[in-house]
C-alpha cells in the first residue's frame, strides 16, 4: 500500500463543512499523514527541511484545498514556491520527487456547470489546474486524476459524507 502524504490547506478549517469532513475521514481510512499547512504554520513561516523529509517519507501526495480565485489558498502556493526548490524538486540535480504520484482534492461552491466552456467561469476544472499538472511534470511525479465536488455550498449532510468516503476511495486506489 501506498504511505500517502495529504496537504490540507484551508485558511478556516474548522468552519469548513467538505473539506473538514474530508479531512478527517482521510485521518481514519488512509495510510500516512494528513498535514494542515495553516494549522502547521499560523505564521506561514515554513519549515521547509521539515516540509521536504514529509515528501520523501511518502510516495503519494495530495494537495486538498477549497479553490480561491481559480487557484490554491495563498499557503499552499508559498508553499510550492519554497519547498519545492531548484536543485531540490527540479532542475540540476532536482530529482527527489520522480516517480512519487500526484492528485488534487478541490471543493469548488460554485456547480459543476460554471466550469465549463460556455459556463460562467467560461474553463473547465482541467484547464484551471494546469499549473498544478506542470508542477507535477516539472518535478517528475505522475499526476493523478483529480478529485474535484463542486457546488459544496448546496450539499446535503449525507453528501457531504459520501464525497468523504469517495475521496478516500480515490486516494487509495
């Protein structure tokens, strides 16, 4: 089995209906580390030794986030832009995350349509994330499907709880 590193990053966890339920539902059912970037760092100083012996202990990573401006919480990107560094993920040298797997985990609260071509946010989920799929490229990790809800804002109690026990289903396949 896979150890599995997840990345939460949601700048109100505790407020959160999906991405709380997801997270704890990944606590009990998935092998490795559910790690909560803004619980870890409040004052976003990052430790990135700390950040990057997390990515080597683990062959599966997953980011998990609620999708702000057509991206990742402000964290998570200082985050990729530190951890992640030339040398270390990429470039000369930069070799210590081939082969590793990559996937998203994104709530969206608008519906599934408004992320269409047409829709209101005129691009799909996939064109949207393409940052992250060339983060994976750049760093030699398989990226993932991607496991996207959309429209959390509408969800019943029992969807929110089938979308955690999905994501789970997901993440260890």
């Amino acid at each position: 089995m896979k150890k599995t590193l997840i990345i939460v990053a949601h700048p109100n966890l505790e407020t959160s209906v999906v991405n709380k339920a997801w997270r704890e539902q990944l606590s009990k059912e998935v092998e490795g580390t559910v790690h909560d970037l803004y619980a870890s760092y409040p004052d976003e100083v990052i430790d990135v030794e700390k950040e990057q012996a997390l990515l080597l202990a683990h062959d599966r990573i997953v980011f998990q986030f609620p999708f702000y401006w057509y991206s990742s919480p402000s964290l998570l990107k200082k985050w990729q832009d530190e951890v992640l560094s030339f040398g270390w993920a990429y470039g000369p040298g930069g070799t210590k995350l081939n082969g590793k797997e990559f996937m998203l985990a994104i709530s969206t609260g608008g519906p599934a349509e408004a992320y269409q071509a047409g829709g209101h946010n005129r691009y799909s989920m996939s064109e949207l994330t393409r940052p992250f799929q060339a983060m994976s490229n750049l760093t030699g990790m398989q990226f993932l499907p991607s496991f996207i809800e959309q429209g959390v804002r509408f969800l019943s109690p029992e969807q929110v709880a089938e979308s955690a026990v999905q994501l789970v289903a997901q993440v260890k396949k």
